[in-house]
C-alpha cells in the first residue's frame, strides 16, 4: 500500500535545496515514491494513505556515537528510534547482540557517515520533528517504527 506522509515543511536533499514548504513525501514499500509539494504528491497517488505531521519531515539521521543505555539491545536500538535515527556507525554495534537488534529493527549499519536522503528511489528512512526538536515519529525502510503518543 502506498502512504503519503505530508508535513509543514519537507527537508530536501541536496541541502542547498530550499525546504518544500507543506510538503510530502510517498512511500511504497521500503521506498520513496516521490518528494515535494502536498498538492501534487497527492493528485499522482490518488487513493494513498495519507498522515498529517505537525512540524518538519527530514532524512533520518545517523546515529554517530555509543548507543545510549537501556536494559536489552532491542531497548538501545529502540532510543535511537525515538530520537528519529534510521542508521547506526557499525562501530557502535560491533556486539552481535546489539548489531542483531539494529538489523532486525531495520536500522542501517553503516561504515561510516553519510547523509541520508529524500529523493524517489531512495529507502524510505525518515523523521518528523516538531517546532522544539522532539521527534514525533521515524519510518524505517517504509514501516512507522516509532510515534509520539
């Protein structure tokens, strides 16, 4: 099923690209379908799901240093969630368990740093963020893995 995430403004990739101003993006599968105005992301996918965000959409981030304390591995990865992060350095999950955890929550793990992206074709990995900073939700390869109550 196709969803199309819309949000007061979507960040854009290259980030010398003005924000999208009332924005969306569409996601099929683990993919991005289309980037950029409400209006027009909506009349090409007529019949979508579509979620209203408060606040800004941008490209998930990647989490850069040691993964913050919890009691398991799934709770670790799940901070990072929260915090709107969609990948992980591998050198902050080189314990099997831990690395396990972000795999099987669909966190990349990568080498090293690299700026995500909101671009048709790209993984569909994303975060909301509203007017204070607090992440309101993260969508990992097209699934809402995490929302603000």
């Amino acid at each position: 099923m196709l969803t199309v995430h819309t949000a007061q403004a979507v960040l854009v990739v290259p980030e010398d690209e003005a924000p999208v101003v009332d924005g969306a993006v569409a996601v099929e599968g683990d993919r991005i379908a289309a980037v950029g105005p409400r209006e027009q992301v909506l009349a090409a996918h007529p019949g979508a799901r579509v979620r209203h965000w408060p606040g800004a959409l941008v490209p998930g981030l990647v989490h850069d240093e040691p993964l913050p304390a919890a009691p398991s591995p799934r709770e670790r990865v799940h901070a990072l969630l929260q915090g709107g992060c969609t990948a992980v350095l591998s050198e902050f999950v080189a314990d099997p368990e831990l690395r396990g955890a972000a795999v099987r929550g669909g966190v990349a793990v990568l080498p090293g740093h690299r700026p995500g992206v909101l671009v048709a074709g790209a993984r569909a990995d994303f975060a909301v963020f509203d007017a204070t900073g607090e992440c309101l939700a993260t969508v990992v390869a097209g699934r809402l893995v995490h929302r603000r109550r």
